[in-house]
C-alpha cells in the first residue's frame, strides 16, 4: 500500500508532490492554500506549477495575539481590525522582502508573486481574529465530484522555502497526502467558511509595497546615490559640511550668525585662525561651535582627523559642554584658563 505520509527527506518534499500532482494532473482547476505562516520564497517556489491554474486561493494567519496585547493594553477588547489584519500581513510581506538574501531568481519571483496579485491571478485573504496554526492544500479538478477526487495535504508544512522543502536548509515537516472525496469536501468546506470570515489584500495595497521596498524601480540616479552616502557614511551626511543652517532642534537660524559663521571660516582658511568678538549673548559660543564643526567635516572627511582644542574659564565651562555636545561635535578637549 503506498504510504500517504512524506518529511520532507531526500526527495519526498511536499514541493515533490505539488510537482507531482500538477504534472500529472492538468485538469487541477482550483488550488487553495490555508497557512499560518506565508513567505513570498514559498510561492514562487511553486508559481512554475501554478501557470496553468485557473483559481489560486491563499488564506494566512496574522499575529493575533500581538494584536490582542496591543488592544489589552488600551483596554479594548480585540475582536478583529480590518485595517489592522490588513497592516500586519504588509508589514511581514515587506519585511520578508527586505531580509530575503539578494539574487535575481529572489527578486524575479517576489515580483511575479506581487505582479500575480495585481492582475488577479491569485487571491489573497488574512483572518483578522483567528490564530491560524492549519496547514491545509486542496487541490480541487474540473467537474470535481466522487468520481474525480482530488487531493489534500495537510501536516505541518507552511507555505515557506523551508517549509515546502525546496532549499538545502529545509525544516523536518510532517504531512499527509489524501485521496478521498469526502476528505477533500470536508477540507474544502471548511476553507470556505474561513475564507468568507477573512479580509481580503487588495492589489492596490500590494503595489504600494513595491513603492516602498527595493523593487520600487523609479528611483533616479541621483536618489541611488543619497542612499549610497546614506548607507555607506551613516550620520556623518546628516551634517553639511557647506552648510551652517544644519542647526538642532530648538534652535533658530539667525542671519547675523550665519553670516559669522561663513565669514569667520573663510578667515580661518585664509589666516589659519582670527578673533571674533562681540557682545555678550549673541551667540559666539553657537558661532565658534559650528565654524570648528564644518573645519570637522571639512577636513580629512570622511576620517575626520580634526581635533578641537577649548581653553575657557571654568564658570563658563558647562556653558560649552552643553553646547558642543547638542551640536554634535567630535574629538574636542576642554581645558581651563588661569
């Protein structure tokens, strides 16, 4: 008797028998998917079997109970948030995108997974209020009926590249494979009652993730490149060495100190130093704070060999801590005039 059972060893994958059954059964009209855990890697993984199939559904589950904490902690009581299933099951979409390891086959089959649900090849609901841990996958025929079966999985595979079996690292699973009519009517029926209490992902929600993921293919050369620097550099871009109006929060861009700022360090680079004096509580401590960060920025960027010296009286001391730290400047030593 042949065994119903596979783990996914050697060749007895569960992607073996979606191969098996798609490829030697091409009148297979509808496949749905009941997960608890979904990745794009999963889908695409099938998507060469899925071509010629009319109807692909796929429900998954959220984190219910992160849910359920967040609203506990407002004190409401979570009895299901469409906007809320909705944001859950696009934030783990994006995030399974931003952390899948980069090669033109992930890519490709991201796209097409996202691409098949814009043009309505597959459907795609979340249960708003059931933590789904079933794995289920019905495999329905043209003029399903006691005489043309059909099939179900069902075990502990999720519709993941681990789980499916389709990678060198894939997990242990432990799934069934049944050939009964009323086995697959019994699957089915309870599919559809879950499938009528799920939200539905709409397309237009899925492609704002290809806006705002990696595969969003409009941005300029220019774009690329501010990230790059981004990237590369950290926070040392967010401070224009050219610029004397990067200022911290709370404090106001006064046009006499930019002017100062700009005219001392063109002094600075002319003389090798100058004096700036004015009254007091215009600012020098802001003044001379910002012409040492640009020197900073300017000088051995992106190593920042500078080094500030602040030779001060000590009453005045915290006064310049205070302000050389809020303007983030680096690799300065305070020391006290007698």
């Amino acid at each position: 008797m042949l065994n119903k059972f596979f783990t996914n060893e050697g060749k007895n994958t569960l992607l073996q028998k979606f191969k098996g059954i798609f490829e030697n059964h091409k009148e297979i009209e509808c496949f749905d998917a009941l997960v608890g855990y979904f990745r794009a890697s999963g889908y695409f993984s099938i998507r060469p079997h899925l071509a010629d199939v009319p109807k692909i559904r796929v429900l998954v589950g959220i984190n219910v109970d992160k849910l359920t904490t967040k609203y506990h902690a407002k004190g409401l009581l979570f009895k299901g948030d469409t906007s809320q299933t909705v944001k859950e099951f696009i934030d783990e979409i994006q995030a399974d995108i931003q952390q899948s390891e980069y090669d033109m086959e992930v890519e490709n089959g991201i796209i097409q997974f996202l691409q098949d649900i814009i043009d309505g090849k597959i459907e795609i609901k979340a249960h708003p209020h059931r933590n789904l841990h079933a794995k289920i996958y019905i495999f329905r025929p043209q003029k399903w009926n006691e005489h043309n079966e059909g099939y179900v999985i069902t075990g502990s595979s999720n519709l993941t590249e681990s789980g499916i079996g389709s990678s060198d690292t894939s997990n242990y699973e432990f799934n069934v494979i049944l050939r009964d009519f009323q086995e697959v009517k019994f699957a089915t029926n309870e599919f559809n009652k879950l499938w009528k209490e799920a939200v539905p992902i709409l397309p237009n929600e899925i492609d704002k993730i290809k806006k705002e993921t990696y595969l969003n293919d409009s941005f300029t050369p220019f774009e690329l490149y501010i990230k790059l620097l981004i990237e590369y550099f950290g926070n040392s871009v967010e401070f224009d060495p050219n610029s004397v109006g990067d200022l911290p929060e709370g404090f106001k861009r006064l046009s006499y100190q930019t002017d100062a700022v700009i005219e001392g360090y063109k002094h600075l680079e002319k003389h090798n130093g100058f004096f700036l004096s004015d009254v007091v509580g215009l600012g020098k401590t802001v003044v001379a704070t910002l012409i040492a960060k640009k020197f900073f920025y300017s000088n051995g960027f992106p190593s920042h060999i500078s080094n500030t010296l602040i030779v001060t009286p000590p009453a005045i001391k915290p006064n310049w801590e205070e302000t050389l730290d809020t303007f983030g400047l680096q690799n300065y030593k305070i020391i006290y005039s007698t």
